[in-house]
DNA sequence: CCCCCTATGTGACCACGTCACATGCCTTTC
DNA sequence: GAAAGGCATGTGACGTGGTCACATAGGGGG
C-alpha cells in the first residue's frame, strides 16, 4: 500500500491539500515503540495510515490510565493541542501494533489549515471526538465502578469468540485501576459464573450478566 | 457596556468576523440560571461577554462534577462539540452570576470558520485550552488524593484576606467527591492548624502547609 | 533441570463514597 | 420573640477501591 492511496482515504480532503500531505513521506514506527512522552515538544501534526496507537496519562506512582486509541485515518489529537496552545505533551503514546504514520510540519499545518476547508473539518472534526471521547472518559473514571467498567471493557474489547487476549495489568490501565483489583473483580465474576479466565485470557460466558453489570452501576 | 465593546476585547478577530458579530444582539442571564441541560440539542456557538459560567458533568446518583469555568471573552467547548460532532449536550451550565453572553447561530458560526482567520485561531484556541484543561482534571481526579484537591481549591479559590466563601457542598461539587469527605478533611485540617471553618467560610491560616498538602501527594 | 521473568493470588490496611441520622444555625411567619 | 422549616454541618457504620508486601505459578531459555 502506498502513502497516497491513504491520503485518498481521508474524508473530505481537497485536491490541493492532498497535493500538499502526498509530498510528505510516511514514518515507519515498529510495534511498541513510543511516540511521544510528557515534556517532549510538539514537532508536528500527527495523521496515523495503518496500526493502532494508545495514549495514556502517566500518574506519579507508576499507574496509568488510557486517555484514548487512534485509529488509521485519525489523528492525534495530544499533537493538535501542542500546536495551537503551545504546550508540550502531557501523556505518552505507544504503538501496540507496527504503525505508519505521516507527521505535518508545524509550518504546513497552518498553511493547509488556512487553505483547505477539508482539512479544516478533519482536524475540527477529529478534536471534537476526541473531546467527547475524554468526557466519556471523566464520567466513567468518576461515576461508574470499577466492575461496571471491566465488565464494558471485557464486553467490546473480546473477540466474537468472547476470548479477550489481555493481561490483568493490561486491563487494570485500560480502565484506570490497580492490578491487584482486576484479579479480585474477575475472580468474582469467574464465581459468579459470568466470566472464565486463565493466565493472559478471560472468556465470556454469560454476554447477558455482563451487560448487566455495565448498565447496573452506569445510570 | 455595549456589547460593541466587548467584540472588541475579543481578541484577533478581524474587521468582518467583527462586523459580523455585532449584528447579533447580546443576550442577558440571571443568577443561577441553567444555560443547558444534558440531552439538549445544540443551537449555536455561545461566547461568553461577562459573568461566569461553570459547566458541571451530573452522575446518575445526584454527585456531580466542575469540568471547566467559562470566563468572560471565552467560550462554551460544549457548543462547539455539538455544532462539530453532532451530539448533544452532556453536561450542564449553569450560571454562578449575572452573566451576558451571544449565541452565534449555526450557520453564522461555519461562515465565519471559513471566513475569518481570526474566529478560526479564538475557536481553535478555545478548544485547545479546555482540552488541556479536561486532561489536567482526568489526571487530578485519578491520581490525587481528596485532601489535595481540596487544598488547591481552597488555595487558588481564596481571596487575598484567605477567606473563601463557598459551602462544603459547593466544595464537594469542584472537586469531585461527597460533601461529608469534605466535612471530615476540613476538620483534620482545621485540627492540624492549616486552615479554620465555620459556616459557609474557610480561611486559611498556614499557606505554605497547604502547599505541601497539595504537592505532596501530587507528584 | 534450574533460573528468571512475567502473570497472578492474597491479606492487611487506609482512603473514599454512601447511607442514615443527629445537630445547629438562620430566616420566615405568626 | 417563639415556633417552624430549611439549609449547612457533624458523625458512625459499612462497603468498595488503591497500595504494599509478599507468595505462587507458568513458561521459556540456558
């Protein structure tokens, strides 16, 4: 796949924009690999083609919480605030798949910000689902419990095989808890008969418990 | 105050954003007025001319949430999103005084995106500093403790006499917790000496014990 | 087969949120 | 000015969640 054939899969581009993004070549970033980190800063703006890259905020003890994932054809938004309010990072993001991704000059992003619409409502758009992303985020780290939020994740982040390839340490940043609560909490379920887990898996086995649990403590 | 006045402390905007604006007629708000509720549609961009604003995320349980203060010259993110993203509101705006603001309807607003370079760079601004600011309260919320949350409130909310008006109820509200949480860390910190209370009133006594509380178990 | 690294289980303990009341203080109303 | 009602606050009990300090356990690689 080449670069350009992504450029053309970005919504809503006009032609001289793309012009512009297709003169710029893409950077390969190899799998857990870490883009950026808290103090560094902003070089440009970030538009990921392919893989999968997680931003989290890194507490002072160690612990971290997932701020949000890009996906290909979105940006990354920690980049966007940099430029316009110039600050520098305050999370840190890791590639959990081998990326690709092209990084737009500060110069070129204000210039295709004033040239093209298109770009406009891409970057508009994409800070705006990032922002109700984030509000998401508040309400549930403040208002859901810590069950009500694995039983989410375990729900849409497993397979349609209802295994989920994740470890309890993995799990317990993804929803902004500790370790050592994600291995009670399934415990738990596992008894309760919702859930089965082993080393580095846990597999649903009532879709409808879960669901449950997720609506339960949520409103 | 006209409102003429004001377009003009806005900052960057250019002679026809201006000319634009001042066609439109300010609006004035009461004390305690609610601006919008969860669930409502969005019906333009709303820039804040004087008075303040807080916009509140409610749980499901009745505890809510500060996510930002709106000032005067500066404008409700919450409306931008919906106008951007589509969605309507999450969370709700109140009123904390006499306030004047102008709504920009729909259509003026993406005319003026596309027109005014000026009204681009407020917008964007806008939308980077509650960004950052929404990350900031993510990272407070999950990584400080009650006591030193409470003890940046009560330090960057008193006035110079270290006097600080506000219930503990309101308190609770700022910072995201329960009002007997705080009834229980103002008596602790009240018996330490950092701070004394009585109804409606927290004073502080020791500025630089505060202090410590709240780097302590920030960073 | 042993070593080491990673994933997981557990008990103790403290901070926090919630519930259910008990005061206490101020204002309205007769 | 005394009674009444409303709001602000104090308090105990109890469950959940986060942290610390370990104990296991599984799975390679040497």
């Amino acid at each position: 796949m080449s670069w350009t054939e992504h450029t053309d899969q970005i919504a809503g581009l006009d032609a001289p924009a793309r012009a512009l993004l297709d003169t710029l070549s893409p950077m390969e970033v190899p799998e857990g690999a870490v883009l950026f980190c808290p103090g560094e800063a902003v070089k440009g703006y970030v538009v990921m083609l392919s893989g999968q890259v997680d931003v989290n905020l890194i507490g002072p003890n160690g612990r971290d919480i997932l701020l949000y994932r890009v996906a290909p054809g979105q940006s990354c938004i920690q980049s966007t605030l940099g430029l316009l309010g110039g600050d520098d990072y305050t999370a840190e993001a890791t590639a959990e798949t081998p990326a690709r991704l092209v990084l737009i000059p500060r110069d070129v992003f204000f210039a295709l910000l004033d040239s093209s619409p298109g770009f406009r409502r891409l970057v508009f758009g994409a800070f705006a689902e990032r922002m109700q992303s984030m509000m998401q985020l508040i309400e549930n780290v403040s208002f859901m419990s810590v069950e009500a939020r694995l039983a989410a994740l375990i729900l849409d982040r497993s397979g349609p095989d209802g295994c989920l390839h994740m470890t309890q340490a993995e799990m317990a940043t993804a929803i902004g808890t500790a370790r050592e609560v994600i291995s009670r909490r399934l415990d738990k379920m596992a008894h309760a008969g919702s859930v089965a887990h082993e080393r580095g898996v846990v597999t649903v086995l009532d879709r409808k418990a879960l669901n449950k649990i997720v609506s339960g403590t949520a409103f």
